[in-house]
C-alpha cells in the first residue's frame, strides 16, 4: 500500500463528510430546537435532488445556480410540516412522534415513486466529470464544491445562530422554551423557523449532490443513516459537533474501506460510534 | 342532523321507486351474463404475478412487469388459451416491496385464495426462494427467472426455472476472458455483498483461478455507497487488467464514473444487472462503451422471433427490453403454452404440463438456445449464459459463437485515448 493510495483515501473521505455534515445539521438544528427526531429527513434531501433535477432538465437551470430556488421551496415545505404535521404532536409520546416522521418519509418516498417513477436520473453538467489531479491524488471537482458549499452554509448558519436576533432568539427556545416565551419570543414562530431551516439544509446538501450522485426515490435511505451517526457522535442539537463528527465518519469509512474491507468502512464507523458512546455518552460534544 | 335531511329531502317518493326498478333491472341483467360466463367456458385464467415494484429493486421490477404486460396482452389478442374456449389470461400484479418478508405474505395472499392456476415472478433469487416456497405448500406451479442453483435442487415439484444458473454465469464469463486475454492476467473481482453479490462472486472467483489468473483483489462491498473512489482507489492499488465487479444499480454507475476518473484501465467484464440496464448507457454515454458483461437474456439473442418482440417492447415503453425483462416476457408464454396443452385451470394439471413443456418456437422458446425444456428438477436444461458488450450505444451479443452477433471490441482503449 503506497502512501499515495493512503493519502487519496483520506482526502476523499475529507470530501465526503461535506455531504454528511449538511444533512446532519439539518436533522441536529431540527432536533435541537423542535426536540422532533426527523426519520424523514433522507426524504428531505430526495426532495430537493428532484427539484434540482427537474428545473435542470424543464429549465435549464445549472444545479449550483438552482440553490437559490431549491432552498426556499423546502424552506416553505419544511415549514409547512412544522405547521401541520409536528405541531399537533409536540407534546404527544415520543413514538407517536417517531411513527409520524417515518410514516412521513413513507409517504414522501412512495409519492416520488408515484410521480417521477423508479428510473435512477442525473444531471449532467459539464464539470460533472472535472477531475483534478495533483501528485497522483485525484480530486473529483463537483465534490470539491459540494464540500466548499458545506462548509459556507455552515458557517452561514452559524453566524446567523451567533449574531442575529432571531438567530439568538432561536437558541433561546432551543435552550429553554418556558424561559424564552417570558422574554417575549414566540417559540411556535421559532419552530416554524428551525424546521424550515432544517428542511432547507436538506435542500442545499440535495442540491450539491446532484452533480455527481443520482436521484432516485429511495435516495434519501442512504444518506440519513450517516446522518443519525454524525449527529450521535457530535451529540444531539450540537451544529459544531455535527461538522468535527462529519469529518471522522467521513475519513474512518473512507480509510476503513481501504484497511479493512470494501464492505467494512460502515463497521468501522459504527465502531468509532460505539467506542465514543462508552467513553462519552451524550457524544464528542456533551458534558462527559 | 340539519345534514342529514337536506341530503334525504330532495328524493322523491317517485324517483326513490324508479331507481330501485332500474337497480333491479340491472341487477337481472347482471346475473344473466354472470351465468351466461360460467356456461360458455369464456372463463379467465388467474396467474399471481410477483415483481418488486416499489423499494430498491423497483427499476428491474417495473421493467418486468411492462414486459408482463406486453406478452398477457398479446397472448390475448392471439386468442387467450384457445383449449379453454379462448379464455384470457388475468394478470394479478403483487408488489413484493424488494422484501422476502412481504414476499412470503403477498404470496400467501395471492395462493391462499384458492382461484390462482400459476404464479411467475422475481428475478431475485431471495425473494423467489421465499416465494416458491408458499407455492410448493400451496401446489401452485411457479416459473421464475432467479439464477440461485438452490431453487431446483432442492426437490421441489412446483419450481421452473427458465434461466441459467447462478454458477453458470462466473464459468461463463471466464471462459470468454480467458478466450479474450489469455492465461496470467491480474484478475480484481469486487461484489456487492447481499445474496446476488456474494453467490455469483464465487463463481467469478474460482473460474479465475481455473482459468489461470492472478487473482489480486476479492472483495466484497456495500452497494449503499455515496462515493466509489475508495474502493476504486483500492482497485486500483491492486493493478488489475480485468476486472469483475457484480453491482446493482447506482453503485454499478459510480464505479464506472470513478474509475475513468482516476483513470483506471483494466478490460470490465461485469456480472450483469445494472451494467445491462438501459439506465447505463443513459446515464454513462460514450463511458460506457466497451464494457461487457454475462446475462440470462440480451434483445439479440439469437432466435427467429426476438426482433419483433424487441421491437414492440421499445416502440411502447421507449427503452430496450433488457435481461430480466426479456425473461418475465418468456416466461409468460411458457406458462400459456402449458396451460394451453393442460386445458385446465387446475394448478396440478398445469403443472404437469409444465414439467412436459418442449418449446422449440414462438415466444416461449427465446432464451439463450431457443428453446425451453425442463429437466426432472424443473430447470430448464437447453439454456446456457451469453456474454453481451456495449457497442456504439448497443448491448451486442459476443459470445458464445453460437450467439455471437458482432465481434467483442479488444483490446479496449485506455479511458485518456477514447474520443
């Protein structure tokens, strides 16, 4: 094993926790705010390949550019399902919430198979197979801005949750509902906010995907799983936690695919998961 | 309350009247052709159609059962069953969900009913293993185009298998690259690691080292992957000049994307599914060119009518009928043929018409070596694997010579001199 082999794997797994990290900071800001484990959150991605996809294929429209179209549709679509799907079962048992949100991915995964039927689509751009390469490392470029694109929501993200009044408004009722409501803010109005957010991100990470991963239903499948580790091992509500923790699932799967077995990369994750939850069980950001 | 008498209100006593009398004309009426179907024989033919059209296998499974579609109908428009008085073959379509579980109860649903005549479905041999498994306890004849050699030697007496075997198909595709490359060659093999993968990769495996090749890479992987280039980094490490991968769908088209872009150069001879689907070349273009790979079925397979039923697939649902398709189609014809010569819906005549079934021509005899003939086990023994290449944004036949419609493309050009 040359050490080029090593390296490659290693900054593809870099490349690939971008990815992850943008689906899991929805499903932890979701979580944080609203306390609602979001099974459909996959299905949020999904929606928002399909979108990208069909106003690539109908109009033309560049997948990077679509962002700006595709994030405000699930902004509102998100919203939407805080309003009429989580609100009424907020203070319902957590199974009665945990069946809702799997029944929603359900229900979103066989519509799409309704509509836009079982055929695997991408969109084919013209940097879809732009490749660079530097000392034998192959760098492929869509992934580069799908990680670039990641680390800039984030760090939008964060400043927004840091800086603004809303944003802080936001972690106020994360922090503490009763308190918040007695400092004037409207915590319905924040959970409204959080989740059209969260369906946004998904949205986003959709939307950077599409250059070089297909869309297909059941699509959103394979990327929540990651998603539920990144968001464990950076601990729940954590959107630092969620971006370090994207970072070594992304690195261990890559690095354990090459070590351990092509299909161990997942075992290795799972193991590292496992690992940080006995020495640490509210995850790499709790309190131990 | 307010509701309800504005909803009684405005019928008449009159109108109430009138609309019984035609109620009860009609209900006459009704009867009359009931009775009338059951005397004249124009009876229906139930056959319990089992694909998965929703799940991860939803693609392969709708294909089929487009080509399920097409050959009922034609079946029909020919006819139907001509000893039953002409009586049409009624398709039950059961979503089987790419679930063994919803298998076993869709097909206890479908049997427990008691007016299916036979069942046909699933390319997937751990679904059609649960499947026929309901059927032999059921006494219901089922004929599938699963590959797993478990399916006919395990002494069942209601199982047809129309394709080849599973071990057939690594024999094969070693035979052809030992033919193509000669002896010494680095051989890499990578499989996606459920049943399918794992069953055929064996095959692939030992016939490489048969055939005499270095086998420098065995590796399972999981075909959930977001990103092939590690284990395309890890192929490549091992320096192969073929190269095996047996994959689904996505992971299939990754690999390939992945290994032009780090320019990985080895002759791909695949295993099937999702490297003989019309989604590859759609999505691949130009990429994927030359690549070849072992199949049950091919649209050119070489037998008189395969033309015309190709032709009429694409020309209604706008892509090629591919592998597993190809098979659903047959296997409907097989089944009219037996039941055709049974004269009866009865399961246990027609499935001893199946086991009698020496089709040589028509639609029912186009498989690899046109023609279907099952052995004591209900494998159809004059079937064999073809090898198939993508050629000019065809999939061509190119092997065995019997087969063979054009000439396997080889050496293939290196990904940076293509084009």
């Amino acid at each position: 094993m040359d050490l080029t082999t090593i390296f490659q794997a290693v900054i593809t797994g870099v490349l690939m926790a971008g990815i992850y990290a943008l689906v899991a900071i929805g499903l932890t800001l979701i979580f944080g705010v609203v306390r609602i484990v979001n099974f459909a959150q996959g299905e949020f991605v999904m929606l928002g390949m399909y979108v990208t996809w069909w106003l690539w294929k109908a109009g033309g429209i560049d997948p990077y550019l679509s962002l700006l179209i595709t994030m405000p549709v699930l902004f509102v679509f998100g919203v939407l399902v805080q309003r009429f799907l989580f609100r009424p079962i907020l203070s319902a048992p957590d199974m009665a919430q945990i069946f809702l949100t799997v029944g929603l991915s359900v229900v979103l995964m066989n519509a799409a198979l309704f509509f836009f039927t079982a055929d695997f689509r991408s969109v084919k751009t013209t940097y879809s197979e732009w490749a660079l390469r530097v000392a034998g490392i192959t760098l492929s470029v869509p992934r580069i801005f799908a990680f670039a694109g990641a680390l800039v929501l984030a760090g939008l993200l964060t400043l927004f949750l840091s800086k603004t009044d809303i944003g802080k408004a936001l972690r106020a009722v994360a922090q503490d509902r009763e308190v918040s409501m007695l400092l004037g803010i409207d915590p319905e109005r924040m959970y409204l906010l959080a989740v059209g957010l969260g369906a946004a991100l998904a949205g986003a990470a959709g939307g950077l995907i599409v250059p070089f991963f297909y869309v297909f239903p059941t699509v959103g499948v394979v990327f929540v799983l990651i998603a539920f580790v990144v968001v464990i091992l950076g601990t729940l509500g954590s959107i630092q936690g969620a971006l370090l923790a994207s970072l070594i699932v992304g690195v261990a799967e890559s690095l354990g695919i090459l070590f351990a077995g092509a299909d161990l990369g997942l075992v290795v994750v799972f193991a590292i998961l496992v690992a940080t939850l006995i020495l640490k069980p509210s995850g790499l950001m709790g309190q131990a | 309350m307010q509701k309800g008498r504005r909803f009684r209100d405005p019928v008449s006593r009159r109108e109430f009247l009138k609309g019984a009398a035609a109620l009860g004309v009609g209900a006459g009426v009704a009867g009359l052709s009931l009775q009338e179907a059951a005397g004249a024989a124009a009876k229906e033919v139930n056959i319990g159609v089992l694909y998965p059209t929703s799940g991860s296998q939803a693609r392969f499974g709708q294909m089929c059962v487009n080509a399920v579609k097409l050959a009922v109908e034609e079946v029909n428009a020919a006819g139907g069953i001509k000893s039953l008085g002409g009586a049409k073959i009624n398709p039950i379509y059961a979503d089987i969900q790419s679930d063994p579980g919803v298998t076993r109860n869709q097909a206890e649903r479908l049997m427990a009913t008691g007016n299916l005549t036979a069942a046909t479905g699933s390319y997937v041999s751990t679904y059609t293993l649960v499947a026929t498994e309901v059927a032999e306890r059921y006494k219901i004849p089922y004929v599938t185009g699963s590959i797993a050699n478990k399916l006919t030697e395990r002494g069942f007496k209601f199982t047809f298998q129309v394709s080849p075997k599973a071990n057939m198909f690594g024999e094969m595709q070693m035979e052809f690259a030992g033919t193509l490359a000669g002896r010494g060659k680095r051989a890499a093999v990578v499989f996606e690691d459920t049943d399918y993968g794992t069953s055929t990769s064996k095959g692939v495996i030992d016939g490489a080292k048969k055939v005499g090749f270095e086998v420098v890479m065995a590796e399972p992987y999981t075909a959930k992957f977001t990103d092939a280039t590690p284990l395309v980094n890890k192929i490549k490490a091992s320096k192969p000049d073929l190269f095996f991968p047996v994959s689904y769908i996505t992971d299939a088209l990754l690999i390939i994307r992945t290994m032009k872009q780090l320019n990985v150069n080895a002759g791909i001879i695949a295993g099937g599914a999702g490297y003989l689907i019309p989604d590859f070349y759609k999505d691949l273009g130009k990429d994927a060119e030359y690549v070849f790979s072992v199949g049950s079925w091919n649209y050119d397979v070489n037998c008189a009518e395969v033309p015309k039923i190709a032709e009429a697939y694409e020309k209604r649902y706008g892509e090629f009928l591919m592998e597993h398709a190809g098979e659903a189609y047959v296997m409907i014809w097989v089944l009219a043929d037996a039941i055709q010569r049974a004269a009866s819906t009865d399961p246990l005549k027609v499935r001893d018409a199946l086991a009698k079934t020496n089709l040589t021509k028509g639609p029912g005899s186009v498989m690899p070596g046109c023609r279907v003939e099952f052995d004591e086990t209900g494998w159809n023994k004059r079937v064999h694997p073809v090898m198939v290449q993508w050629q000019k944004g065809q999939l061509r036949t190119v092997y065995p010579a019997s087969d063979a419609r054009v000439k396997p493309v080889w050496p293939v050009p290196a990904w940076d001199k293509r084009g």
